[in-house]
C-alpha cells in the first residue's frame, strides 16, 4: 500500500502514521460497520445491543462455557462480557449454572428465550454475511477466508 505523506492539521505528522492505511485500524472500522450492520436487524426487534449479541451468538455455539471462555471466543474485555452478561440474565435471556465438577465454577447458556432470538438473528447475521461476501468472486472468498486465518496465527506471535 501507498503511503502518502501524513499530515496532522495541515502540517506534516511526525510518526507517518496514516490511520486510513493502517492494517488494524481499517479491520475495526469494518469490524464495527459489519457488526452495526447485524445489530441494526436486531437492536429495536430485540432490544440488544453489539455486545449482547456477541454473548448470544457464542453461547448460541457453544453453551457451557464460562465467562472466561466467552471472553476468549469474542476477544472481549472481562468486564464488557460481565456487564453484558449481568444485563442478559437481567432479561432472562441467559442462565449462569455451577460446574458439576467443581462448585467454584459456573458456565452460561441461553434461556429459552435466548435461545429463541438466536434460532432468529443468526439467520438474519448469515444472510447479510452471504450479501457482504458476494461482492467477491469464490476465488477471492477463498483467499479471504486464508489470509484472515494467517492474520490470526500471526498474531499469536507477537504476544
């Protein structure tokens, strides 16, 4: 990619860093435009936010998890997961359980009625995945699907 000389007001940037070139920058803004996208089909039906449907659509996969491993699955902040988490239970939406095995721990599943908004939104999330994607022919799908997941290995190197 091209960089451009960067500019702060009118003057020449320092550091070079132009934010609408820079790799992770670009992957949040459309991270957060997607996910806008999806809590459009769902935020006034449903009353849930970005957040909240994060929460939903993990459990929706992978019921039994605790809030740990939400936090893992979604690359969340403990806390946005716990507050999101406390507001789903508030609805009844979510139901926290003790581990049979040890006492100390818990793991979360949908409610039945959060089950339901998922059995729901998930569609609505898949088609409007399918429209985005079809902007790319199935070669470029492929090699998108690729290099996301090299990105991800990547990063598990730099920590």
């Amino acid at each position: 990619m091209a960089r451009r000389p960067a500019t702060m007001n009118g003057q020449p940037a320092d550091n070079g860093l132009e934010l609408e070139h820079f790799l992770p920058y670009r992957l949040s803004v459309l991270s957060n435009r997607i996910s806008q996208a999806i809590a459009d089909l769902y935020a006034e039906r449903f009353g849930i936010g970005v957040t909240e449907w994060r929460l939903i659509a993990v459990l929706g996969r992978y019921p039994g998890l605790s809030a740990t491993g939400v936090a893992e699955r979604t690359a969340m902040d403990k806390v946005a997961v716990s507050r999101a988490l406390a507001r789903l239970m508030e609805r009844g939406l979510a139901e926290r359980e003790l581990h049979g095995d040890d006492r100390r721990r818990s793991v979360l599943r949908l409610s039945t009625a959060g089950r339901r908004i998922y059995a729901e939104v998930a569609p609505l999330a898949l088609q409007l995945e399918t429209a985005l994607l079809a902007q790319l022919d199935a070669g470029e799908r492929a090699q998108l699907d690729a290099l996301l997941s090299k990105l991800a290995d990547g990063i598990r190197h730099l920590r």
